[in-house]
C-alpha cells in the first residue's frame, strides 16, 4: 500500500544536538511539506520542495534544515539553532502543488531531555 | 486575526445527534480541505472542496465561496468519530490550517 513513512515516532534531543526526523513516501509524489504542530496552534509550515533537489523555507524555517536528493525522501533535521523545539512534527506529500489533497505521515513527537 | 477561524473549538455531543462544524476564511483560496486527526497524531484527509457540497458516508461538507465559509456536518454521531477536525485552505503554494475542533462524541 502507498504512503508515507515517518520515524522515529518519538525523539529526544539533548541540548546542543542535532536529530533528524525521517519522511519516506511511495505515491510518486511531486510536493512534500514539513509542518511543526503545537498545542491550540494550527499547522505551521517548516520547509517545502516541489521537485528533487529544491526546497524553500517556510513560516518557520529558522533552527530546521532538509535535504531532498530523492523524489521519495525528505528527511527534516531539528538543529543546536532551534531553541524550542519539543512539538509535534508532521511531513505530508501531495501529487502537485496547486491546492491538491494532502496525504500525512503518522508524526514524530520530539522533546527535550 | 487569524486567517482561518474553526468554530466551536471544543464540542461534545451525544451518539446519535447532527454535528456542524464551521470554518471561516479570509483569503484567496483554490480549494478547502476537511482533516481528521486521531489522538494518536495522524491526520487523514476527509474532503476537498472548491464548490458546492460533497458528501461521504455520514460527513456532508458544504462551502459558500462568495461567502468564504464551509461546514463539515457528521450525521448520526458516533464514538468512534471522536477526533479533532482541522479546515485547512489552499492559497498559492501554501496551505494555511486552522487549530482544529476537538470533538467528542459519549455513548
């Protein structure tokens, strides 16, 4: 069955660290997005990439970097530079970039030793 | 203000009973999502609307354009339909999400 693969599903960082959350999808994909969910907080968009090997920032792309070298990985890392980073953190994909349906991972939960 | 606006933000209901859900939307958009997220964190797509009305099983979505204002009704509630339902709508390049309404649903 196609879809997409989060891991892990719970992570914690140790002050100065950085982890790297991993977004894996088998839907043949264009667009993949990287969204940080927070208590009574809507969605907020971390990095996204239309095509291998482009990505763009966000709304909150400070402290986070991606990498997208294949059309099916997008894996987000939470560096030293993002000071409060326990959340709840969500990559989903969708076939284009014009508003279509969004498919979800399961999530990550990342907290702070 | 924020650009997508759900009410209510809290809703109980008893089995049984009709359930709206309001969203309301401030900017230009190209179509209008209904999510469904289940306390185990994963969220699933219910509709996309970009007129009209569409309808699944027991879920009904509705969405005024001129207005800028959909519903997602659930008909015959359930328990199991115990989950936070998030608007979310598509602009260019960019989906902006509503922070949800957290539903439950007592047998």
């Amino acid at each position: 069955d196609g879809g997409i693969t989060q891991s892990p599903k719970y992570l914690f960082r140790k002050e100065g660290q950085n982890v790297t959350l991993s977004c894996e999808q088998n839907l043949n994909h264009d667009a993949m997005y990287w969204y940080r969910q927070d208590p009574g907080q809507g969605l907020r968009l971390i990095y996204y990439s239309q095509i291998v090997n482009d990505f763009q920032k966000g709304d909150i792309a400070e402290g986070y970097s991606v990498s997208r070298e294949k059309k099916e990985s997008f894996p987000l890392t939470v560096t030293s530079a993002q000071k409060n980073p326990t959340a709840f953190y969500l990559c989903a994909s969708s076939p284009g970039f014009r508003g279509e349906k969004l498919f979800f991972g399961s999530g990550t939960q990342l907290s702070v030793l | 203000k924020n650009e997508v606006e759900q009410s209510p933000q809290n809703l109980t209901a008893q089995e049984g009973e009709f359930i709206t859900i309001n969203c309301s939307y401030s900017v230009g958009i190209s179509a209008l999502h209904w999510l469904q997220q289940h306390p185990g964190g994963g969220i699933v797509s219910l509709f996309m609307l970009s007129s009209g009305k569409k309808k699944h099983g027991r879920l009904i979505a509705t969405i005024n354009i001129q207005e800028k204002h959909s519903s997602l009704h659930i008909t015959a509630s359930h328990p199991r339909d115990s989950a936070v339902y998030i608007c979310a709508v598509a602009g260019t390049y960019k989906y902006i999400f509503g922070t949800g309404t957290r539903l439950k649903v007592l047998a």
